[in-house]
C-alpha cells in the first residue's frame, strides 16, 4: 500500500488502484499524479475572470486545466474535467509538457498574456506539474497564478510557493456541515491552506452562496471577520485588505434543479463582509 499526503483523505493505495480525486494513483509502491501533461483545457482568459480583481487588472493570462479534483462539489460548473479521470486518459486532452506551456505563454506575450494559470480542475492533485511548469515561466520572466479549493496539506503547498505569485482560493462556507457533507472536503484544512498562502503571496478569495446552504448573514460575518483577522499578509497589509469575491450560484451538475441565488441576496451578503473587509466584489451578477 502507497499512501497520499496531498489532502486531508491520505488515501492508502494498492498498486494500479486512484485515489477519489480520480488524478492520483500507486504505481510502484508511490503515489504518482495519473495526468502529468495532459490537459483538458488551455485558453487566454483576462486576469480577471480567474477571479482575480488587484493583480494585474487589464492584462490576460494563459489559463491551463488537466483532470480531476478532491473535492466532489454538487454544482459544479467544471464537472466534466474535474469530476473525470479514474487513471482513463479521454481523448480530449492533448499532451502539453512543463517546457510546452512555458513556451506557449511567452508566446502570448504579445497578446498581453502575464504568465500561466492553473485553474479549471483542481490543480493541486497534480501538483508537481504546476510545480515544475512555474519554474520553467518564472525563468522566462512571467507570473503564475493558482485558481484552488486549497484543501491541501502545508507540506504541498511551501513546494509550491516560491513560483506561485497570486491565488485565488475557495472559502467555499463558514461550517464544518458544509464542507464535510456538502463538498466532501476539510474546512479546517482550508482555512490553514489560506493562512499560510496568505503570508507568502497575493491571495483573493472567492464564496459562491448556494441557496439555503451558505447563505446565512451570521455565517458571511463570521467568514469575513476570520479574514479580517488574518495576523500575517504579504506585502504589508493587513487581513481586511483581503479581496473576497461573493459570487452567485447558477444551477449545474447535481444541484441543476435548483434555483440561482438571488442578486438581492449577494448585494446583502457583500453589505455584511464590508463590515470587516475593504475589498468586496459581488460575483455572476
Ligand atoms: S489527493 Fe487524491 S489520492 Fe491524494 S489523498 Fe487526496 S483524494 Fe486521496
Ligand atoms: S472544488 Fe472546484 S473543481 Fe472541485 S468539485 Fe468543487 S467546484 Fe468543482
């Protein structure tokens, strides 16, 4: 048996068997990413769509997707590549390696293009080629982004954060029940993630609100005053200079039958974390 130390499940595996992220599986003895290189999605999305709304505004970036993801959210938007994988390689992905991509990016320079974002699925199950794709851009002189759930163990991230430049994370709820019977994730898990990447690189932060899930006022106040109280960020500032963006929820995947969040409700939500928090944005509305 091989045993995972990327998230909080530390899957144990049998050689051939993956892991439920459906992108990591024992080989050898090891626990190895199935999908090192191949990539499901590749476009040059402006920055702000990832979303980031303080790094970089105007400019775009190449944004980079492979399969699967640890978490198994009920809405969504990018179930096909993120709720697929299982060690099957679909024909719809195309072999791109580290040095590839590096080379696509700065061939977008021109295109305002800013460096690589990994985003789509998540990106942390297959960690070491982000890893070693933000080597290659950093040393053409460009930036990388990480779009994440963050549920990931501190040990995978400080791999990471020396080429990572900006994130955007998920704070997808403020409840333990959310996360763990919702999302199938770890909230403690997290709120460390973001934490620790919150010191070390520029990070915003994106709640979608699901109606009657995590739509409370008492859980968005406690949720921005946690930010807000963050102690350590990078660049000098402080928690409440956090971006978050509260974002509305569109029916998708298992969750298509229900209804979209209110704009009312967003606009109320984002009145309540701009008692705590300089930089809120209203998302999908
Ligand atoms: S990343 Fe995948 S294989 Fe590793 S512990 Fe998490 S779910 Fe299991
Ligand atoms: S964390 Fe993101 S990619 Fe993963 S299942 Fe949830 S919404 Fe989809």
């Amino acid at each position: 048996m091989a045993r995972c130390d990327v998230c909080f499940r530390h899957c144990e595996l049998r050689d051939g068997q993956t892991g439920p992220c459906g992108a990591r599986a024992a080989e050898g003895g090891e626990v190895r990413p199935v999908y090192y290189g191949k990539v499901s999605a590749l476009a040059l999305d402006p920055i702000e769509k990832k979303p980031l709304a303080m790094f970089h505004p105007g400019s775009r970036i190449l944004s980079v997707g492979m399969l699967g993801c640890n978490l198994h959210c009920p809405f969504c938007q990018n179930h096909e590549i993120a709720q697929r994988g299982g060690g099957e390689f679909p024909a719809d992905t195309r072999d791109l390696s580290p040095a590839m991509l590096a080379e696509m990016a700065e061939g977008c320079r021109d295109l305002g293009n800013i460096g690589v974002a990994y985003t789509y699925n998540e990106p942390l199950v297959c960690w070491e080629y982000v890893h070693d794709t933000a080597k290659l851009v950093h040393e053409k002189g460009m930036l990388n982004v990480m779009v994440t759930n963050g549920c990931a163990e501190l040990g995978i991230l400080e791999k990471l954060l020396p080429y990572i430049d900006a994130m955007n994370i998920d704070l997808k709820g403020f409840t333990d029940r959310y996360y763990s019977e919702i999302l199938g994730g770890d909230r403690k898990m997290v709120m460390d993630f973001i934490r620790e990447a919150a010191k070390h690189c520029h990070v915003e932060l994106t709640t979608l609100v699901v109606p009657g899930e995590n739509d409370s006022e008492e859980e968005m106040r406690e949720l921005s005053q946690w930010i807000a109280g963050l102690p350590e960020v990078s660049g000098g500032r402080q928690g409440r200079e956090i971006p978050l963006h509260i974002s509305r929820f569109f029916p998708r995947y298992h969750m298509a039958g229900k209804k979209p969040t209110d704009v009312k409700k967003i606009y109320s939500l984002v009145d309540i974390a701009r008692e705590n928090l300089l930089y809120v944005y209203p998302g999908n509305c």
